[in-house]
C-alpha cells in the first residue's frame, strides 16, 4: 500500500540582517512519525549547518509557536508577534497532525543571527519509497537549489542552466517582518471597547483574555494601561503580560512608551513608580492639551483625585458659583494645563496616511489633508472608506502617550 508523506518547500530566506535572493531551497519528504525536531534537524543539516547548538522556533500561520518547552515559557514574554499562547513542544508535535496541504509556516534557526526559512507543505501526497527509494527513519531532502552551495549549482527552484534568475521582489519577504502572519492568517486585534471595560472593572481575568493571543502593537498604551491596573490585583496571573509589552514599547519608541514601560516594570518588581502615582483620565486630558487653539482654552488636573477639570468649570458667570471650581483656594491642589494646539493630531494623520496600502486611497488622503479644513475632509474620507474606528484607534494610541508624557515631564505617573 502506497504511503502518504508530505513534501516540503523549505526556502531559505535571509538571516544576520540580510536578505538572500534568488533563495536556496530544499525539498523534504517528511512522515506522519515525525516531530518537528526531526524537520529542524533535517533542515539544519540540508544547509549546512555544523553548530548545532543554538536554539530554533517554528512559528505557524495561526501565530503558534513550535519550540522546545524551556524556550516557549520564555516567548510568553518576546517583543515580537502577538503576546503568545501556550507553545507546541516540538520533541512532540507531529508535522503532518499539525499543518496541513498548502499551508506555510516559518523556522528560525539561531535566535539571534535568524536564519529565517518559509516553508509550504506542498499540495498532494508522496511516497518516499517512490520518490527516495527507501523509507528513511527522519524527514529526507531529495531535491534542492540554490549556493550553500548545492551540488548541482541551481540558483533558483526552477534553474534549468539555460534562463536568467527571477528578479529579485520590490518589497523584503512578509516572514523578515515580525509581522508575519499577516491578512486573514493573523492574529486577531484587540477589542478596544472589551479591554476597557475589563480594565474598569479591575476584572484580571477579563484583561488577560482580551490581550494573550492577540496583536496588540497598535494599542500599546491602552493594553499596558490595563496591565498597569491587573497588577495591583493579580500580579502573578499578568507578570508575562507586562514584561512582553515593556520591550514592545521599548521597540515602538512613541512620546509615553518608555513612561510607560518603566511603570510596568516597577509594578513587576513590586516598586512604586518613579515619580507621584495618580489615577488620571488621560483621555480627557489629552483632550485640554491637543484641543483647538481657537476655542480651548486649557483647563486643571486635579492632584488629589485626577479629575480633569476644563478651565471654564472655575468662571462663576459661565456655569454659576455652586458649580464653579474655587483652584486659588488650595493651589497646590490644581495644575495648569495650557492648550497646546493640533499639530500633533496633523501628523498622526500624516503618519496613518503614509502607511494606508491601497495607492488610490493614500493619493486621496495626502490631497486632503493639505491646507485649511484638512481635519473635515479627511474624517469624511475615511468615514466613507469605513475605516473611522481604525484611525480613532491610532490616534488615540498617540494621544494618550502624549498625555503620559506630559505627566512624566511634570513628576506624575498615570497609573492607569
């Protein structure tokens, strides 16, 4: 009876910060018996590689990661790809149980130099002692190309010695980008509006849920925002959570990033902050601040409670004297926040815009967000393209962060 082997594509595709091209590659047959240690090491040995000690992590298209189990507790607290779930143990998982035909999944050998390899199971079956004329104990390459060097001197898949080499793509391969996986195969984004309300309600258990698994790197303020608050009451359950967004932020780099990874790492290690601790809506005041010049006129944070106060809530002949707020009677108690304009908010546009995919759409924007009335037309824009809650959620990604280091800047630390 014939047997059911998949074959392999294993393409190398760059590693030690560069990119290879055309990409050296090897056909695998590999069996239902075999791990995807054995794959790694069949790859490991079809390239060449004679130091064999460093470590090596599959990742598949769903966004799990396939690596041994010390390494896998270890990526629950990586900078890169969604914050990770549970890893495979790669001594265990079976190749053929684990992907299926035509799918793709990425190995890394070396973490560190990233020897990364796209690998696609091929659609159909093979039967090794067909195709290799033997049944071997470990997934086999039977076929290759490329110059690491390869025997028969093919540069690439389809080299037959007589045509020229593709040219190489415009754009890096999607697996050279942590982002990867990517469309339909990525992992899902956070819920914005879930991770609120967990985050209001100090519900831990609902602030996991709504970030382990997912792609958090659009919403790093907001998801450490709730991690900041999980930790005052489960900080076991969320420790990982945190140390994997301190580096991401670290990464990313935007105005409150550091702020805020320092805060995160101080609740990890069970220290106070490094500067006063108050609770503050950083959304309102990233509203005082980033306001309209013309109409804002700025307004006080409340340094005993965080309210957020706008500046005409202290003029007893707009809103009456039971309701106004009396600041010079404890001064110490209020700081003044000064309006500083909407240029901020301008570049945050330009910035969304310069990253929108679709070339048509991105000529459209960069039109309207020229000259006078930029802001309306480019809300009506995207507002017809559907894409208002995108460009809600990355604005106020910045916003916040902005506000965060506002109060850094000033010697306070939002704590939420």
């Amino acid at each position: 009876m014939a047997r059911r082997w998949f074959s392999i594509r294993v393409e190398l595709l760059g590693g030690r910060g560069e990119q290879l091209w055309p990409y050296p590659g090897r056909l695998f047959a590999v069996g239902p018996a075999h791990t995807f240690a054995d794959l790694a090491r069949a790859i490991d040995n079809a390239f060449a590689r004679w130091d064999l000690s460093h470590l090596s992590v599959f990742t598949l298209a769903d966004g799990r990661v396939v690596t041994d189990v010390e390494t896998g507790a270890d990526l629950a607290t990586s900078a890169f790809g969604a914050i990770p779930t549970a890893a495979l143990d790669i001594e265990v998982a079976k190749v053929m149980r684990t992907v299926k035909e035509g799918e793709q999944f990425r190995y890394v050998f070396d973490l560190g130099d990233d020897w990364t390899h796209c690998c696609t199971v091929d659609a159909g079956h093979i039967d090794p002692a067909d195709v290799l004329g033997a049944i071997p104990p470990a997934p086999m390459a039977y076929w290759g190309w490329g110059t690491i060097p390869d025997q028969y001197d093919r540069g690439w898949a389809e080299d037959d010695g007589e045509g020229r080499a593709p040219g190489r793509p415009r754009q890096p391969h999607a697996m050279l980008d942590h982002g990867w996986p990517e469309n339909g195969e990525r992992p899902p984004l956070v819920l914005v509006d879930e991770l609120r309300v967990a985050a209001a309600s100090r519900d831990v258990p609902g602030i996991a849920a709504a970030l382990e698994g997912h792609d958090v790197s659009e919403v790093l303020q907001r998801a450490g925002s709730a991690v900041l608050v999980a930790l005052q009451a489960d900080p076991e359950r969320v420790s990982s959570l945190a140390i994997s967004l301190v580096q991401r932020l670290e990464l990313r780099s935007l105005p409150g990033d550091e702020e805020l990874a320092q805060d995160l790492l101080a609740a990890v290690r069970r220290e106070p902050p490094p500067g006063r601790p108050l609770s503050v809506d950083l959304e309102a005041l990233s509203g005082l601040l980033e306001g309209d010049l013309a109409s804002n006129e700025g307004g006080f944070l409340d340094l005993r409670t965080g309210d957020v106060i706008p500046a005409v809530m202290t003029d007893e002949a707009m809103v009456g004297a039971d309701a106004a707020i009396d600041v010079d009677a404890e001064p110490d108690r209020w700081l003044w926040v000064s309006c500083e304009g909407s240029r901020a908010g301008w570049e945050d546009m330009a910035t969304y815009v310069a990253a929108v995919a679709d070339s048509h759409l991105r000529e459209q924007l960069e039109r309207a967000i020229e000259g006078k009335g930029a802001y309306r037309r480019f809300r009506d824009l995207i507002g017809d393209e559907g894409l208002t809650q995108a460009w809600q959620e990355f604005s106020d990604e910045r916003q916040i962060g902005r506000a965060r280091e506002y109060l850094a800047e000033r010697g306070i630390r939002a704590t939420n």
